[in-house]
C-alpha cells in the first residue's frame, strides 16, 4: 500500500503509545558485522515503559531467533488475554512465519503488521535499535564474535532498562 492509505494489517498505525504494560509491545531486529561473519540481534520492547523486555543474539536470521526473543518477553511479562496485547513488527518472513504468529496466538497476543518497505510504520523498535548501533555496535567495535556482541548486548539492554534516562523512566 502506498503511504496515503494505512495497511489493513496495523493495527497500531504509527501510534506507539500504551496506557499501561502489556498493551503495546513492538518487535524488530538487525545485523552486525563480526569477524566470524554476520550477527543478528533481536529485540521485543513494552511501549508504556519503552522496556525492552525480550532480545535474543544469533549467527542466523531464522524465526526461531526472533521466536526465543519473543518467548523470553513472554515468560518475563506473562501476558494475559485480559492485558489485549498488541505485538507490532514489520513484514520480515520471521515475524510472519507460522510458527511466530502460532505463538502469538497461543499466548493470546494479536499481532500488527506495518507496510512493506516503510521503517515509520515501526519506528519506536526503529528508534532503540539505532540506539543500540550507536551507544554499542559502533562505538565498541569492531566485533570479533557472537559471544561478544552477547554480552555487550546484555550489558547494554540491563543499562538501557534500570539507568539510561528517557522519558518513560523519568
């Protein structure tokens, strides 16, 4: 669909914004060069706290990497179908995948698709990935391995969570 009209699937239409946890969370990932070859780094983040409260770090861009991100926001958040859960991504073929939209369905979690090829349409996960590529892959690189793209992960998601200020954590 062109930008004029919004995508029947999106359900959220570029309005990141929730009353509450467990109402909105939006998913995305990107890739990281190491000298061990391609990295890919996956996030799922709660918009009213602008957590991000499932990652995942993998040598292969396969829907169980995003699915293990998705499962771990899962086990920390425990959704219930009562919270009417909105999980928004883009139209990669990992977030599509029967198995992703199984487990959403599963856990009771409707899902919201942007437009093919527009980076608005899921811009707050847009947003704190280009934040991670600037406070972490850029500035401590370059990148020898997984494991070390893992940990510096980590250590940047609990930093982002508990310390970095931003406006949903005042």
């Amino acid at each position: 669909p062109d930008a004029a009209q919004p995508c029947p699937d999106d359900k959220v239409n570029r309005a990141f914004v929730a009353d509450m946890p467990n109402q909105l969370w939006v998913s995305d990932f990107t890739y990281v060069s190491s000298w061990q070859g391609m990295v890919y780094v996956a996030f799922v983040i709660d918009v009213f706290a602008r957590k991000i409260v499932g990652w995942r770090v993998s040598s292969s861009m396969t829907t169980g990497f995003v699915l293990d991100a998705l499962n771990q926001a899962i086990c920390q958040r425990t959704p219930s179908e009562t919270d009417k859960l909105i999980h928004h991504s883009d139209r990669g073929s990992q977030y599509l995948s029967i198995r992703y939209t199984e487990r959403l369905a599963e856990a009771g979690i409707d899902t919201s698709v942007g437009s093919v090829g527009d980076s608005y349409d899921n811009a707050l996960a847009e947003s704190i990935i280009g934040l991670f590529k600037t406070e972490v892959i850029k500035f401590l690189g370059p990148w020898k391995s997984v494991g070390q793209v893992e940990w510096e992960t980590l250590k940047w998601v609990d930093w982002y969570n508990k310390t970095r200020l931003h406006s949903a954590i005042g």
